[in-house]
C-alpha cells in the first residue's frame, strides 16, 4: 500500500513537459566540437525552413484558414480553439511536439551535448514529451489568454540562466577539445535549462498544460 502511495505522490511531482539528454559517457568528436557553430548551420537553415511564424492553406469553396505561430510553434489557434471550442486538434499537437523535438535536438547538437548531427525525425539522445490533453478535463478554457503574462516571472529568471548555460558551454568546449568529455556537473546545468525552458514553451506557447512551471532545473 505504502509502494502505491508513494508512486502515486511521485506522478504527481512529475511535470506534464518531461525533458532529458542522455550523457554522451564516451569521446566526444574534439574536430567537430572545435567547429560546432559552422558544422551546425546546414541543420539551422532546415530548422528556419520549417519555423515561419504563419500558416495558410485552403479549405475548398474560395475559404482559407490561417493559424498564427511562436517561432514555428502554432499558438495563436490552438489559443482560439480552446478558447471556444475546447478543443486542441491533434495534428496541431502532434506539429508542435515534433517541431519542439527537433529544435532541441539542433540546440543540443550546438551546445554540445551530441557529437551526432540532429536527425529531422529521429530522437537521438534527445527526448522531449508531453501528453495530447484532453481540453475539457485538463485545460482552463480561459487560461490562455494569461498564461504569457503570469510566465514573466520565468522570462526574466531564463534570461539569466541562458546566459550562464553559454557561458557554461564555453567552458565545457574547452574541457572537450583538452579531454574529450563533456563534464558532467556542467550537462547536467545545460540539460536543466533546457528543461526549464521547454516547460515555460509548453505553458506559455504550445498551451499543452496547465500546471505552472516549476523553478526549478530537475527532472
């Protein structure tokens, strides 16, 4: 019984937007860690290939929706649809998760932390998720007309902690050209970041959750 309480304390401890990298426990590649930022833009010019901000297709009879985006990210619909419909269509949800996956793998490539090149479809060793909601059970149809004010605090506390994760990086790219390791005190700060600034997305953005951010960088 005491087993069944405990995980049921601990699911409830586990924020919706789960995010980890696993640590590249091997040498790493010192020739294209020295030369990341160039080796890395064929992948950053496919990344804003597919993150324009707007999407227009037609709908038959003369009509065309449009859905409004963040970065790529579509949020000005999903927005609306919860708002009057509670409804989150799912290939919206699915194009969000999937854009958001690849990104972090492309940041994750750039910040060292995978010697790989990202893959466009496949997870790596990066992984990202969080579940479909079901809109009328699990999200505020109010909610997202105030969640981009009540993350401030979280913008303000990011700009900060993205700030030192490059200083961070800095210092784990000297340590990877000099030993071939990425130190594990210092991916294990970058990974938090990135983990804090995906739950702040899936707030904010991608509209996926209502439970607020965290401040924090554990899983």
């Amino acid at each position: 019984m005491s087993a069944i309480v405990a995980a049921m304390s601990t699911q409830q401890h586990v924020h919706p937007v789960r995010f980890s990298v696993d640590y590249p426990d091997r040498p790493l590649n010192r020739v294209t860690t020295a030369f990341r930022l160039f080796v890395a833009i064929p992948i950053f010019i496919v990344l804003a290939a597919v993150s324009g901000g707007t999407w227009q297709w037609s709908r038959g009879a003369g009509s065309t929706a449009v859905a409004a985006g963040a970065g790529g990210l579509l949020f000005f619909g999903p927005l609306l649809m919860i708002l009057f419909r509670q409804k989150y269509p799912r290939w919206w949800f699915d194009w969000n998760l999937e854009l958001q996956r690849f990104s972090n793998r492309v940041w994750a490539y750039v910040l060292l932390m995978d010697d790989r090149y990202p893959s466009t479809d496949d997870h790596q060793s990066v992984h990202l998720d969080y579940d479909y909601p079901d809109v009328a059970r699990d999200l505020n149809r109010w909610f997202p007309l105030v969640k981009w004010f009540l993350a401030i605090p979280h913008y303000v506390v990011l700009a900060f902690l993205d700030f030192a994760g490059v200083v961070a990086v800095i210092v784990a790219w000297f340590a990877i050209l000099f030993t071939g390791r990425y130190p594990r005190g210092i991916f294990t700060f970058v990974e938090g970041v990135i983990r804090w600034n995906n739950r702040v997305i899936g707030y904010a953005l991608t509209l996926v959750t209502d439970r607020y951010p965290p401040f924090s960088l554990a899983a």
